[in-house]
C-alpha cells in the first residue's frame, strides 16, 4: 500500500467503523494485529465523542501467527457478544489480517451465535473508506429490512450520514425540520442513531432521502429495487439545491413543499457592500464528490466567484464531477495523492481555495485562504455549535464558512499595508486608550526581514527594498506576483530581485 504523511481516505475497515460507530446497539469484531487499532482516535479526538466505538479487536501479535488465529477470533467474537449484548454483530478483517486469510465470516457463520452476524468482505487493498462505509451499510440494510406496510403519514428515511460525516449531526437536524414543513415524517434516519432494529423499519417508509451519497447510495439502491422506495438525487446543500430537493420531494410524495425560508440571509448578504467587493474571486475546490459539486454550484451561482479548479479524491465520483467540471470549462482533477492537488493548485495560483484539512495546509503553505466543505476535516470542524449544511440555514453557514477567510485576510493585509502609519505601527500602542498610553518599543521590524531564496536549490535572493514592496501587494495575489517575478527574473539570468525587478516584471505580465 501506498505509504504517506497525509491520506484523504483510510482503508475500508475504517469506514466499516464508521458506520459501525454511528449505529447504536451493533458491534463490529474486527481481525486486526494490535497496531492497527488507531483508528480509535478518528472518533474520540477528532470527532470528541465520550466514548469509544463499539469495535473489538483481535489484536493478535507477530508470535501468534505461528499458533492458531482463528481461535483468537472467535474467541474475540463471544467476549464481545457476552460483554456488549448487541443486537448484532457484523465481522471483517483489517488490511493486515486479510493477509493470513483467516476468513472471519465464515469462522462466524460456524459459531452458532444467537444474534445476526453479518460479514465484510473489504478489499482492503483495491478500495478505500468510502467503499468500506457504503458496502457495510448495504449489507446491514439487505440482511435486516423487513418488508411491511407503508406508515399510515407520508414519511421517509435519511440515509448515508455516519460517523466522521461532515456536519452530519446539524445535517440530520436541519433536513428533518426542513421535511417536517412539508409535512413528512422521518421514519429512520441510518446509519447515524440507528439501530438494527431501526434497519428492520427502513421498508416503511414512502420514499428514501440520500443525504450522502459516499455513504449510502449501495443501500438505497437496493432499497428502490426491492422494496420499490424511490431515492432522492438532490442533496439540499445552497439555496438553489435546496429548492431543487423541495421540487424534487414534492414530485415525489405529490405534496406542496412550500416551507419557510424566512431564516435565509445568504441572497441578501452575497449582494451586500460588505460582501460584493468578493466577486469574481477565483476559487479552487476539492473534496469528496457530493461536497465539491454542491460548492461549484453555491460558488459560481449564489456568491459570484470564478470556479477555476475542481476535483476529488474519492474516485467513485469521478465521472460526475468530469461531467460537470466541463460545464464550467475547466478539467477536473481526480486524484489521491495531496500533492498533486498542491501542485495545481499552486499553478491555478487561485485567491481562495475550498477544500478538506488537507487544503487549509496547503493554503498556508501557499499563502492562500481555505475555507473547509468536506472531510477529511479535523477536530475544529466539529464545532460544538449548531452548524449545518443543508437547506436554508445550512446556506447561512456556508456564506459565513466562505467569506470570513477573505474578509479577515483582507483586513490582515490592511494592518500590514498601513504598519508604518502612525496611529497603527507596532509601538503605537492601542488606539482605544484615547492616548493616555505609552509607546510600546518594538524592534526594527526591517531588521528581521533576511533574503530568502526563490526555491529549495535555487540561488534567488530577493533584496530588502523588494520583499517590503511585495508585502504591499493584496495577500490573495501576493503568492503569483512573487512566483512571476521570480521566473522573470530566472529566464533573465538575474541572481537578485530588487525593486526595479519586482516593477519590470509586473510591466511584463501586465501585457
């Protein structure tokens, strides 16, 4: 396997956990040698949930593989049914494991539990979390539906939101709220709550909502197919999806799904003075599928910026996100690997970028603002606040989540513009003292700016009159003003940069 510092995807058991983690009364008994049990920390630093996922280890170690592991498995398996009593269990194998080739699920199958078992078969090796997350959904879904009659109301389910979802909680809460208005119940949400006697109900329902389609498109397909539950296409996230999804619901159910949108501020606000300055911003966007087309949309058509990069890393979504990079005229980027994302990023040189964790790293590398719309996310996205999404409210979040980062690095840039100025230089002190203060005495800040090179290798040296010049340019050009003047000044043969470099070359692009 591919070894790396950063991963936007685990390898399928971990979405199996995912799933499993989300659930309430499953346990998944996991094949694992005890190092791969990390991904406890996913859940309970990233995601800061009170307690650990309900996953049993094997944990068999190097000098187990001489002896019996098949017997550490099944004995795993009867700890954790007499230990946890849960209604059911579903097994598999770490990456690792699946090499010794133990067959969890068919050891499983021979133990005569009284519980359903159900086993995952994840090709650790071919495919990734997302897979895992989805084929584990699906196969709870498909061995514990039961076929029943229609709810008497018009209901459906909300499918696809799991552990270490983005904003999944607030997602649930906001989307129901939002067919509530329309007059539908939810009659399951899955996997995030449920639990396999909720799975059971699933087939009650008039219709199924897909609201992450990673997640949950294996299982609603099956859904449609055999117990005859249309899926929804649309995942309300923006304004215009939101209205489509409420179109789409009503079509649907034949109900008027008129609900109030009294609470949306985004139209008013992206036409704002305080936020129409923003316009036609470039913006770069990557994450997984469902993310990253939702945003394309909220970016060009409800905040007027410049889409001129997308793509994702989930390849299970690369044929929709090609089908609509070229309606915005651009080649969408498919990939895992992190490092081709910077490297496109830093040749599109956007003004912001829209993205998962492993962006917002890259953006302060490059000097770029990052906003963060999908997972992989880090702890500070998991706000403690109420933060969705989807539909209206959802919408009012996004405007926030999208222009703060340009609005605080402009007024970063603003500071810096004006340092010199005499009531905002460093050893002015604070200004809301009426004067009644004294100066704070701050080193030369010219002092501390040394040359630095154009690049590791490179002998470019930029001069001081130089590099306070360019710090003068905005802070969302500033990072391709200083890589055009710096390949000027190499196909020149220049080994400085000095103030008349930094002018010549920004004459020379001009043209």
């Amino acid at each position: 396997m591919k070894l790396t510092v950063w991963t936007y995807e685990g390898p399928p058991h971990v979405g199996a956990m995912r799933v499993a983690t989300a659930m309430k009364g499953l346990h998944y008994v996991l094949h694992a040698p005890q190092g791969d049990t990390y991904a406890d920390l996913l859940f309970t630093m990233i995601e800061r949930r009170d307690h650990r996922p309900p996953v049993t280890y094997t944990t068999f170690q190097a000098r187990d593989l001489g002896a019996d592991t098949a017997t550490l498995f099944k004995t795993a398996c009867r700890d954790a049914v007499d230990r946890f009593n849960p209604q059911a269990i579903i097994v598999g194998a770490s990456c690792t494991a699946e090499l010794i080739q133990d067959d969890p699920a068919g050891l499983a199958e021979t133990m005569g539990l009284d519980i359903p078992v159900i086993p995952l078969e994840l090709p650790s090796y071919s495919r990734k979390e997302n897979f895992g997350a989805d084929e584990t959904f699906y196969q709870i879904v498909r061995t514990l539906a039961q076929t029943q009659d229609r709810t008497a109301r018009v209901s459906c389910n909300i499918l696809g939101p799991t552990a270490l979802g983005f904003r999944a909680r607030d997602d649930i809460e906001e989307l129901t709220g939002l067919l509530s208005d329309c007059g539908i119940d939810v009659n399951v949400v899955a996997p995030f709550g449920a639990t396999p006697g909720d799975i059971a109900l699933l087939p009650a329902a008039h219709f199924n909502v897909l609201l992450c389609p990673e997640t949950g498109e294996a299982a609603a397909r099956w859904l449609e197919q055999t117990h005859k539950q249309t899926f929804t296409k649309v995942v309300p996230i923006g304004v215009g999806a939101t209205r489509d999804f409420l179109a789409e619901v009503a079509a649907i159910t034949g109900l008027p799904c008129r609900p109030d949108a009294c609470r949306l501020r985004l139209p008013w606000w992206s036409r704002s003075v305080d936020s129409t300055y923003l316009t036609g911003k470039r913006v770069f966007i990557f994450g997984d599928g469902t993310h990253v087309a939702a945003q394309a949309r909220i970016a060009r058509d409800e905040m007027g910026f410049e889409v001129v990069g997308i793509g994702c890393y989930n390849r299970e979504m690369a044929r929709p996100i090609r089908a609509l990079a070229r309606t915005f005229g651009i080649t969408a980027l498919i990939t895992d690997d992190y490092l081709e994302v910077e490297a496109a990023i830093e040749k599109l040189s956007p003004e912001m970028i829209l993205g998962t964790q492993m962006e917002r790293h890259i953006g302060k590398r490059l000097g770029i603002p990052c906003a963060v719309i999908s997972a992989p996310v880090h702890v500070q996205d998991f706000p403690a606040r109420y933060s969705p999404q989807v539909g209206f409210e959802g919408a009012n979040v996004i405007f926030d989540t999208l222009v703060h980062p340009l609005v605080m690095g402009l007024e970063e840039h603003l500071l810096t513009m004006f340092r010199e100025d005499f009531e905002f230089h460093d050893a002015a002190g604070p200004s809301h003292h009426g004067g009644q203060h004294q100066a704070v005495q701050q080193p030369n800040r010219d002092a501390a700016i040394v040359p630095v090179p154009a690049a590791p290798g490179e002998a470019l040296i930029w001069r001081l009159d130089a590099e306070q010049e360019l710090r003068k340019i905005p802070f969302f050009v500033r990072g391709k003003a200083r890589r055009n003047t710096e390949s000027f000044a190499t196909d020149r043969g220049l080994a400085e940069i000095s103030i008349d470099t930094l002018y010549e070359a920004k004459a020379h692009y001009a043209r």
